[in-house]
C-alpha cells in the first residue's frame, strides 16, 4: 500500500511539524468546533509517533471539560464531537472520567438529540434538516462506546445512523453525498460538497470496524453491507473525480471551483482504510493511485511551521456561488483529520518495513 508519489521520511516530516504545531494551537487559540477533531488527531498522533507529547496537550485541553462535564446544549458541533476524542483518550489513559464524559454525550445523543421520523441526528431543531457531516459526529462515537461498553444493541445503532444518512443524503446517480437533506419538504441542498463528502468516507470504516472488532460482522451482515457498497460507490466516484495536484474540488464534481485541502485529508484517511481492508467493490488500482496522490497533495500543504493550510472555512449550505466564496486557510478540524491521515500512513508504512527511501 505504499504510495508511490511521497517518501516515508517526507510524510513522517510533515505529521511531526504538524503534531508539534497543533499541540501548541489547541492550547493557545480561541475556542472553535473543530477543536475536539484536532484533539483527537493528537491521539492518533502520538500512537503513529510512539511518544506521549501529544497526549499530554490533549489531555490538558480536556482537564477543565473533565471539571465541569460536557455542555449537551446549545451548538450541536461543540458537544457532539467530544465524545469520540474523550473515548479515545480513555483507551490510551485508561482514566474513567473520560469514559463517563463520553457516555453522557453519546446518552444524550441517543435518548434526547432530535431526530426526523425515521432517526436521523438533527442537528439544528426544530428545522428537520439531515446533515452529511453529522454522521460522522455521531456514528462512530456510539459505535466505539457501544464495543467498550459490550452493548451490540448501541453498535447496531450506529450502523443505522450510517444507513439513514445514507438513505437521506446519497445521489442516486453518482453515489456521492449531498449536504443537507430537508426532511420536511423531501429536498436536499443542490451541491456536492468534497469536505461533506469526506465526513461520510471517515465514519464508514470507523463503524465497520467497530462492527468487526464486536464480532457482529454476522449479525450485522446486512446492514455492514449496506454501509460498505455505498462508500465504495462513493470512493470509485471520488477517486474518479480527484485532480491532478492531489487535491478536489470544494463543490466535488465541478471543476470550475477551487481546490481544497481538507476533503483530500478525510479521503486520503478514508482510501488508506478502505485499501487495507480491501473493500468489496472498490476499484483498487484507481484508490491507490488516488492514495497516493493525495497523501503528497496534504503533506505539500503542511507548511515548514506546521501549519495544514487550503482550507475552506465553515461551511453551511448554499448555492454553488456561495461555496465557491468560502476563504481558504487553516481550521483546527482540518488539521485533526489531517494527523489521522498521515498517522495512519506512517503505521500502515512502518509495520509493513517500507521505511526506507
């Protein structure tokens, strides 16, 4: 699985200047939404790496939300996306306190968070509105609480956040993922967008494995191919669609918007998963060429500081002109998908002895 377009020494360079930046910025910076994301690319981090720096900026990020417990109200993206990190970080440390910051988000998620009639994640009540960026913030946190916890009833329904957003969100024609579906007027927002697409391509290995680590692969046949034919419909479609610099278009399938670094990120996380688990239905030789590209287009945006830039910034629905305006910079969930990406590389890379040259 080894790309052909990056060296090893290149990609390890670029995830240790920027573990080494993002573990100074998640302390120092204002608060942003993305920040519980960058934390757990810390995590990842310090796994690929073999050294605990990052897990100490991590947990000192988390200390005061320890102290207090998790907000459960108010912006959906703030609370939501702790849970997966503090269930991380409770895996590494094994301290308890992170374990129960978890549960109480995933317990809210599941018995209070607003849903459409058929259990979608609503993330802006009371507008039934179905976000593709949700599953992500959702699914796999539900499913990994569910493994610790022994609980295969959580794990399957994980499986069927998967499912619904799939239902609600996936284009029939291409396979790719609209970003909000209107569950009230049967509509969706009229832009493919990459970064959304991405949330979707992460998520879905992330519950599978979950699934398989359980041992429910068989129980939950159905439904696990459900997940596993639409992101490999996906990813043939998003490899299809990459440019030659490694990198996609903010709106996926029109070329005539700009380029944009994190969607390469999240589909380079996502490529190298599905590669090494080897996906039924996957075009291999195209998802590894897509690899590769990408892996050398996300470590060419990891700055000698580094700092992950050509990022598009927050990014709710619109028209295609409005996507094309969003400004490009750095962004905290960016750079936590980012480490994910290149920390998987470099142990997919090491544990394969492809370290040299």
């Amino acid at each position: 699985m080894r790309p052909a377009f990056v060296k090893y020494d290149e990609l390890r360079g670029a995830l240790e200047r920027l573990t080494a930046s993002a573990s100074r910025e998640l302390l120092a910076k204002q608060p942003h939404w993305g920040d519980a994301i960058l934390c757990d690319g810390l995590v990842y981090a310090a796994r690929a790496l073999n050294t605990d720096a990052p897990i100490d900026a991590a947990a000192r990020w988390f200390a005061p939300k320890l102290a207090t417990g998790p907000r459960t109200s108010g912006w959906f993206w703030f609370w939501a996306a702790e849970a997966l990190p503090a269930l991380d970080l409770h895996l590494k440390t094994n301290d308890p306190r992170y374990l129960d910051y978890a549960r109480a988000i995933v317990g809210f998620m599941e018995n209070t968070a607003a849903r459409t009639p058929d259990g979608a994640f609503v993330p802006h009540p009371p507008a039934l509105e179905v976000w593709i960026d949700v599953c992500y913030f959702t699914a796999p946190a539900i499913a990994l609480l569910g493994r610790i916890s022994g609980d295969a009833a959580m794990i399957e329904r994980a499986a069927d956040q998967m499912i619904v957003h799939r239902d609600r969100l996936a284009d029939s024609g291409s396979g790719l993922f609209w970003h909000v579906a209107y569950a009230d007027r049967n509509s969706h927002s009229p832009c493919l967008w990459a970064r959304g697409n991405s949330w979707f391509s992460i998520a879905a290995p992330q519950v599978i494995a979950e699934i398989e680590a359980a041992g429910l692969l068989q129980p939950l046949a159905a439904k696990v191919d459900k997940i596993r034919e639409a992101l490999a419909l996906q990813l043939n479609q998003v490899a299809s669609l990459q440019d030659e610099s490694g990198l996609w278009h903010t709106v996926i399938d029109r070329g005539d918007s700009y380029l944009e670094a994190s969607a390469a990120a999240g589909f380079a996380l996502a490529l190298g998963r599905a590669i090494a688990t080897r996906l039924r239905g996957l075009d291999e030789t195209r998802a590894r060429e897509a690899y590769s590209r990408a892996l050398g287009a996300i470590c060419a945006n990891v700055g000698s500081h580094g700092a992950f830039t050509g990022v598009s910034q927050q990014t709710p629905p619109g028209d295609f002109a409005f996507y094309n305006s969003i400004e490009v910079g750095t962004a905290p969930f960016a750079t936590g998908v980012c480490l994910m990406a290149l920390s998987e590389a470099v142990q997919t890379w090491h544990h394969a002895g492809l370290t040299e040259g």
